[in-house]
C-alpha cells in the first residue's frame, strides 16, 4: 500500500489528510490548488498499478464515469497519473456513509429503503448504459444532510466495468472489490452484468435491516458462503415480516437469472413485504423481544393450592401472578404438612377412616358402658334392702346358693 501522503502535492493537488483506507485506494481530503475547491482524491495503491490490465481498465472506466451525471453518483472532476500514481479526483460530500451508521446495529427498515431506493435508482440507470459498480458495499454509500431536507445518497468509489467483462482481477490473480457483499459470479470470475450488483444491494439490505453481514467470518469463510450456502433468515436476527426472507433470497439467490429484473424491483419488493412494519424504529433483535406483564389477579382469601416443581424464575412485581395448572398436583416433599383443599366441616364423611382409628374413641366409650353397670347394680341393690327391712318379720330364704350353707346365718334376728 502506498505510504501516507498527507501534507505532499499530487499534481496541482494539495493532500490535507486521510479520509479512508481501503485493499485498493486510499481516500485523501485535498485542495485542487488551481480551482481552490476541497476535493476527495481516490489514489490507487502501488500493488494494482503495477498491472497494466488493471491500468488500463482503470483510463477506460474513469473516462466512462466522468460522462454520468446522476443526482446519486458522486461527480467525477478529475483523473490521471503523477509519479506511477493514478488518482481520482471527484466531489467531497460532508457527511457520513452507510457502514458508520450500521457499525452499531440495525436502522429502521423506513430509513434503510429510503437509502438504498436511491442506490438502487442509480445503479440502474450505470446498467442501462452497460456499467457495472462492482465494489458495491455500505462504505462507498455516502450520505449527507446538509444539501436537502431528507437525507441525500451518493454512490461512490466505483470500481466500473463493461457490461459482459469478467470479475476484477489482476493479472497474477488478485480479487478487486469486497468479498463481503461480493456476487458468486464475481468471485469465480465469470461475465457480470446489472444483476451482479442487484446481489451485492441485496447483501447490504441485508446488513441495514440486521445490522451485520449475510456471510461472516474469515475471508475464505464469507467467500464459500457466498459461493454455496444459504443466506441466513434475517427473521431469524431480528423481529420482521416473513415474507422479507423470501425477497432478500431472491436478490441473493445463486443464480443471477433467479435475481429480480432490475434493483428497483428488488427495493419495492422489499417495500411490500415489510408493509406496515417500515417503521422510523429499527427491529428488535430476535433474542431480546420483549414479554408482555401478566395482567393484576385479585388475592384470593383462604388456603390456597400448594405445587412443588422446580424453582420459577424471578416474577414480575408484587400484586402480579402467574399461576400454571399441570396435569396432576405433585406429591408435598418429606413429611412437612401442606393442606390440598379448604377445610371441610365437622360430621363430613370426609373424617371417617377405614382402619386404626378406634383407638380414639374406644376408651371413652367402655368407660361410660362400665359407669352405667355400676349405676343399675347399686340402684337394684338399695330396692333390696329397702323390701327387707320394712316387713318386720323373721324371713327364711329357699334359695340355694353356691357357698357352704354350714357357714352362713339362716336367719337375722330382729329388735
């Protein structure tokens, strides 16, 4: 890569600093000393200029791009060499560009289609005239605020081809663009046309509506997955309608007859299938969605059901509850006592048990047996004696007895 040029002339080019780097180029901020206007000068690094189909694809496609005049694609002033170097000179926007404002996630799907409809308007109108961008990516996607009301576009940093040339690259076989958001055609080397770009959109809508990449991972990862793995559902990264998935496989498919006519089908595509949900907020992410509160339950008075499971998760504030009914109440731990139902009144069939309760009740119950014996034994032993006495007279009695009558008085003398 070519060495910092910063505060050194190139040509009738003052350097005044770095605006960016990349595999390629590096972007300064100069002055063209003979207009006195800021210019972004795009110098191509010494690895690439050494290769004369590179060199000479570069005169060709700066001569094709300083005749566009396109409200979304950055003015080209000026190209040339100095020293073995060649450089660009074109428009310096003040402003930002796509990938600073999704290097901290996902834009709303509002903004992303407002941006890339006027990506797409101008890359339309290169294809109409046979040129392909070929290193289209979010970085070389500029965007100001300070030329209209609404947020304006530009498209830079081109890397333009003829329609039905082949991939960038050099002579000993360096791949010229971003295999980020690069199409598989033009990373195999095949003929690329309007619908090589159309993936690469694709790609970046991809990254606007998600906040990353289809494909990442090492170089040689992101390249076999563009070569032959499925995008992955952007439903699956963030909360949007279904149907986006199957417009972003669309503009992505591997096969570039599959891809959609033009990049202005695929946008409103895009449009259709969010519907409602192209809001000014970005998407959720999938992993963070939000869990509705569980509505106010009234306290419910008296013992309550007890199920014993494993420990729920913390709950929402007190006054909140959330009760699961599972198919059969789980028996209580140990012996600790728990209560299953209301209390039941005394007298319910309920109490009666089925064996090794008497012991409770059968004490009590000979007790008050025994106590009424007593009571009719003494009662009839005071009739007895009662009748005896009152008569006055002697009294024999003819009953036999069991004891020895030998020992025992016949009669009981009076007085």
């Amino acid at each position: 890569m070519s060495k910092d040029l910063t505060g050194q002339r190139l040509g009738h080019y003052k350097i005044d600093g770095v605006l960016g780097r990349g595999g390629m180029s590096v972007m300064y901020r100069a002055t063209d000393t003979r207009l006195g206007r800021k210019v972004a000068l795009k110098v191509m690094g010494e690895h690439i200029t050494g290769d004369a189909e590179f060199r000479e694809r570069f005169v060709d496609e700066a001569r094709n791009t300083s005749a566009i005049d396109h409200a979304n694609i950055v003015p080209l002033y000026d190209f040339g060499e100095v020293d073995g170097m060649l450089y660009i000179a074109m428009r310096l926007v003040d402003g930002s560009d796509l990938a600073t404002l999704i290097k901290d996630g996902p834009i709303s799907p509002k903004r992303a289609l407002e941006l890339l409809s006027q990506v797409a308007e101008a890359l339309d109108m290169l294809h109409e005239r046979g040129l392909v961008h070929l290193d289209l990516k979010p970085a070389n996607v500029l965007v100001t605020s300070r030329e209209s009301v609404h947020e304006h576009v530009y498209l830079a940093d081109f890397g333009l081809t003829r329609r039905g040339a082949t991939g960038h690259r050099t002579a000993s076989g360096d791949f010229l663009g971003s295999p980020t958001y690069a199409a598989p055609e033009h990373l195999r080397g095949e003929p690329v046309d309007g619908r090589t770009d159309q993936y690469a959109l694709s790609c970046m809508l991809f990254a606007c509506l998600t906040g990353r990449p289809p494909f990442q991972g090492q170089v040689q990862e992101v390249i076999q997955g563009h070569l032959g793995a499925e995008p992955p559902p952007a439903t699956a990264l963030v909360v949007l309608p279904g149907g986006i998935d199957e417009v972003l496989r669309g503009g992505m498919s591997k096969s570039p007859d599959k891809r959609f006519g033009n990049c202005k089908e695929l946008v409103a595509a895009a449009r259709a299938a969010l519907g409602p949900a192209a809001g000014d907020t970005p998407p959720p992410s999938r992993q963070a969605a939000p869990v509705a509160p569980m509505a106010p339950v009234a306290p419910m008075s008296g013992p309550q059901p007890v199920q014993y499971g494993p420990p729920a998760p913390p709950g929402p504030p007190h006054g909140y509850r959330q009760y699961q009914q599972p198919p059969r109440p789980l028996p209580p731990p140990g012996n600790d006592p728990v209560r299953l139902r209301p209390p039941i009144p005394a007298g319910s069939t309920a109490f009666a048990t089925k064996s090794g309760g008497s012991a409770k009740w059968i004490v009590p119950v000979l007790a008050g047996v025994a106590l009424v014996v007593i009571v009719v034994i003494f009662v009839v032993m005071a009739n007895s004696i009662g009748g005896s006495s009152g008569s006055g007279t002697e009294s024999t009695t003819s009953e036999t007895s069991p004891y020895n009558n030998n020992h025992l008085p016949t009669s009981v003398p009076t007085r």
